[in-house]
C-alpha cells in the first residue's frame, strides 16, 4: 500500500506543489510522498495517531480512506475476537486433575459403590487419593452412585465429578459430547478372564490375547465399538467450534478485496489528474504523448528523486537570478504557479 501511494502520489500533477514559497530564486516543485514518507504516513494512520502529512489529490485521499477503513475493520475485528477469546478462556473450568478436585468443595465427585474404584481409592497410600476416600467415605451417602448410569446421569445435571474406569469413561464420552474427562490416569489395569487355578484354559487364553494384540485385531474392535459405532460426532463438533471461534481469512477477505480494488482504482484516478493537467496546459510546446512519455519516465524511472522543475507542467521557463527586478521576477513566479 505504502508503494502504491508512493507512485499514485508522483503521477498525480496535485501532489506537486511549492513546499517553499519564499524560496524566490527557483522554480521548482516538490512531492512530500517520498517512499519513506508514504510508509510513515500509512504506519501513523494504522496507529490512529496520525502525521502531519496531508494528501492533496484526489487519487492519493482515495487510498488514505481506503487505508483508515481497512485498519479499522481489521483492528475491529482483532479487538472482537481477543475479547470472544479471553471470555471463553474466564469460562473455562479450574479443574485440570484430581490434586484440583481433591483441593476444592465446590463441585461433589463420587464413584460407583462396590467397583473397582472404590477398593482403588480404599487401598491407595497416595495424600492426594486418600484425601478424597476420607470425602467420598464421610459423604458416601451423597457422593456416590449404584450404577455407572446413575453417576453420568449426575455429571449431566452438574456441580458434579464421577470417577470410573477410563474405557467406560471413554465409551460415553464419544456418545454424549456433554461430558469430558479431566487429567491422566488415576492407575493403570489390565482387564483379564478369570478362569479356576491350574486350568488348562489359562495359558491357551493368555497367548491368543497376546497374539490378537501384536496383530492389532483388539485394536481393530476398539475402534469399531468405541469410535466407529459413535460416528466421532464429538470430534466433529468439537471441530467445528473451534472453526466457529476462529477469525479466518474468509471472515475478512473482503475487506482486501476492496482495499487492491481501491488501490488500481486510485492509480487511474491519477492517470486521468495527468491527462487533464496536460490537455489544459497553456503553451504546450511538445505533443500531449510526448509530455506524457515524459513524464512518465520521471516518475517511474526517477525513483529516487523527489524535486523536479515546474516546467513538466508548464512551459520552460529560465530560472530567475536574484539581481533580475523584483516586480518582474514577482510577476513572472506568479504566472508560473498559475499556468
């Protein structure tokens, strides 16, 4: 953008003016629009703070206003979406494991009397675990659940943690997407088949689980039962929250399409300030393709020059010495700012 006004700034004749009028001695004009300038200008204008650069061509206001409106969709946005950002982050729960959970009173949590977890949580020599059996064991009555139905059943309506073996957890997890898990692992089992002591049965069992393990069939009928039967709807919905929450390209790309539609259109804008400038100048000694190319080439090619004689766009002119008289030298500047 920076560049585009930078020459959208030279091929506008308005943008050339007499920055120093008391300067008697030449005739020359300057552009304030440097590259460097043009840059500053943008940055000033993108910090709302603003410059003491002020375009005076059509052409060159165009892209000032599509600049201001371009910054203040993108800092709108930005703005909006940071604050829809920190208030999902205030929503989020303080709870991240159970050293979490054992530490607060706020929200219940219990398991499901006579399983597993409970003779975990009993015979557990961890502060943290025996910490919650002293809770759940004063509050059983309260805390806990017959079923691991009745428990989930619990969480549903709130204020409310139920501990139970992950791959239940798990199961339901991928089947209601109200209900998340919390931390790691409490202890890690194996589930197994029980058969009577010294039974044939046991070690026929034992090689062909660990044969269907190294060949993935179990892992194969987890993902069959577990995440197949569910359809993954949660990670789905997950997904699309996330989509939902984030500010992509296609939210905002409109507002680049109108700021390079703004810009060509600025850069026409100047081409035809040019043309009119030159079809209207009086005393025009060369043809209107000749003054263009002229021009042209000083705008494009000169880059690095920010002054140029007054005579591009007005007939030449010799310079005035400061022994010529005072009201001619006077009367001749005047008519040289004026054609």
């Amino acid at each position: 953008v920076s560049f585009a006004l930078y020459l959208v700034a030279r091929l506008s004749p308005y943008e050339w003016r007499d920055l120093h009028p008391c300067k008697r001695t030449r005739a020359e004009l300057e552009n304030q629009f440097t590259f460097f300038n043009s840059l500053w200008f943008l940055i000033g204008n993108i910090m709302q703070q603003g410059t003491d650069l002020n375009p005076t061509a059509p052409s060159t206001r165009m892209i000032s206003c599509l600049w201001s409106f371009f910054t203040l969709i993108i800092v709108s946005s930005y703005t909006a979406n940071l604050a829809a950002f920190l208030t999902v982050q205030r929503m989020q729960t303080p709870i991240e494991n159970a050293e979490d959970l054992a530490s607060q009173t706020k929200i219940a949590y219990g398991f499901q009397r006579g399983g597993s977890t409970e003779n975990f949580f009993r015979e557990s020599k961890i502060a943290t675990y025996e910490r919650m059996w002293n809770y759940i064991s004063a509050n059983q009555a309260d805390v806990t659940a017959a079923s691991s139905t009745e428990g989930i059943n619990r969480v549903l309506k709130g204020n409310y943690a139920f501990l139970m073996e992950s791959t239940t957890s798990e199961y339901n997890i991928m089947r209601n997407c109200e209900l998340t898990s919390i931390g790691g692992l409490l202890d890690s089992k194996g589930y197994g088949f029980g058969v009577p002591q010294n039974s044939p049965y046991r070690d026929i069992l034992s090689d062909t689980i660990l044969k269907l393990q190294d060949e993935g069939v179990i892992h194969k009928y987890y993902n069959k039962w577990w995440k197949e039967a569910a359809n993954l709807k949660c990670d789905q919905e997950d997904k699309r929250k996330d989509i939902a929450a984030e500010l992509g390209f296609a939210n905002i790309g409109g507002i680049f399409v109108i700021l390079a539609g703004g810009l060509i259109l600025s850069t026409i804008v100047a081409a035809v300030e040019f043309s009119i400038k030159i079809r209207n100048r009086k005393g025009r000694q060369i043809s209107i393709r000749e003054e263009m190319q002229r021009y042209f080439r000083f705008a494009i090619f000169n880059v690095s020059a920010s002054k140029r004689r007054a005579s591009i766009f007005i007939k030449d002119v010799p310079l005035l010495s400061p022994n010529d008289d005072d009201h001619d030298r006077d009367r001749d500047l005047d008519q040289i700012r004026h054609q």
